[in-house]
C-alpha cells in the first residue's frame, strides 16, 4: 500500500488546482439561493464529533425542517427516535457539526460547517411542534462555511433514478440484523411485523 502521509504528496496527486467556481462558493452565511436548497430539503445527514470519535446521523422531516433563523443561524428540530443521543452528547461536548442537505430528484447538494448547541426552550420547542407533539430538543447552528456541491456524486450513483432503487425485500430487515446479533434475544420476525405501526405512532 502506498500511504500518503504529507500534503505535498496529496496535493501533487489533485492537479491542476480547483478552479475558481470550486472555492469561491464558500461563505459565512446562508444567501437566499443557499436558503432555497435548504427550504426544499427534507433530508440532512448531521456529521459530529466527540471523545469516543466521529458520528453521522440521518435527520428527515418536513421539506423545509430546518429553520433559517438568521443568515448566521440554522435551527434543527431533534424528532423522536432511539434515543440514543449520540449526535447531542456529541454537541454537548465538541460543538463543532458538519450538515450535507440532500434534495430529492435535485444533484446539487448543500453543505453547512459550524458550531452548536442546544436548546430545550420552551417556547422554540413548541414552534417547531407537529401534530401538537414538540421536539425534545433543538440543535441551533452558528454557520461558519456554507456551500453547494456539484451533482458528480448524485450522477454517479444514479440516486434519484428509479432503476437504481434496490428491492427492500434483497436486503436484511431490520428484526434479521437484530437477530444475528444477539444470537436471537432481541428482534426476529416479530419486530419486523411490529415495526409499521410501532413507527406510525412514535413518528413526531
């Protein structure tokens, strides 16, 4: 294997340099063409850090979810789920949070650095409530670098294509994962058929 294990030795393998449209897009704040790509996204992956390591986790809501407060500011309701909390007892402890938007049948991408915290306000949980069922938390974001992604990777992968859609039923349900995993204590069929309207009731 050859490792690479200076810049110079990367850098030297990347030419020529970014051109200008590649670097230029980067900014400090949210424009109103960034605000469009986040209003019409109902889907974030929330990259974080902490003591243990890395984590990046899903988020999906409505399109739109994810608040424009300020030009400076993202705010990021925390829905019900597991709660393992590994994303928030990251932020509690290293701000520092990475957001790349996805935007179905859309190849450009968006992506938001920054630095967080959160919030159990009151009043802010119940402005993002639906179904009258509010957030336990929300995830505010002070934006340090925003920018959109060009469409290579989504082209590549053939995301959006309906061709490119994998049969549910050719992979591992989610009770099958569980099983093999704990030698059969917990999941199986059971929590397989179960899971539907487990999730109907528990999704806000």
């Amino acid at each position: 294997m050859h490792e690479i294990t200076t810049l110079e030795t990367l850098e030297a393998l990347y030419q020529p340099q970014p051109v200008a449209a590649s670097t230029v897009k980067v900014t400090d704040h949210i424009t109103p063409h960034y605000a469009a790509l986040i209003q019409a996204s109902p889907f974030v992956a929330l990259a974080t850090v902490g003591p243990e390591g890395l984590d990046c986790s899903p988020r999906g809501d409505l399109p739109g979810f994810v608040r424009i407060a300020d030009p400076r500011t993202l705010m990021l309701p925390d829905r019900r789920g597991n709660n393992r909390i590994d994303s928030l007892r990251n932020i509690v402890r290293d701000p520092r949070v990475a957001l790349l938007f996805l935007i179905p049948g859309s190849g450009t991408t968006f992506r938001v650095n920054g630095r967080a915290v959160l919030s159990a306000d009151p009043a802010l949980l119940a402005s993002f409530a639906v179904d009258d069922k509010p957030p336990r938390t929300v995830t505010v974001v002070t934006v340090e670098e925003a920018y959109f992604q060009c469409a290579r990777a989504i082209v590549r992968s053939g995301l959006w294509k309906p061709e490119s859609h994998v049969d549910p039923k050719a992979l591992p349900t989610p009770g099958a994962m569980l099983a093999a995993v704990t030698a059969g204590a917990v999941g199986g069929e059971a929590y397989d058929t179960a899971w539907p309207e487990r999730a109907a009731k528990t999704m806000w």
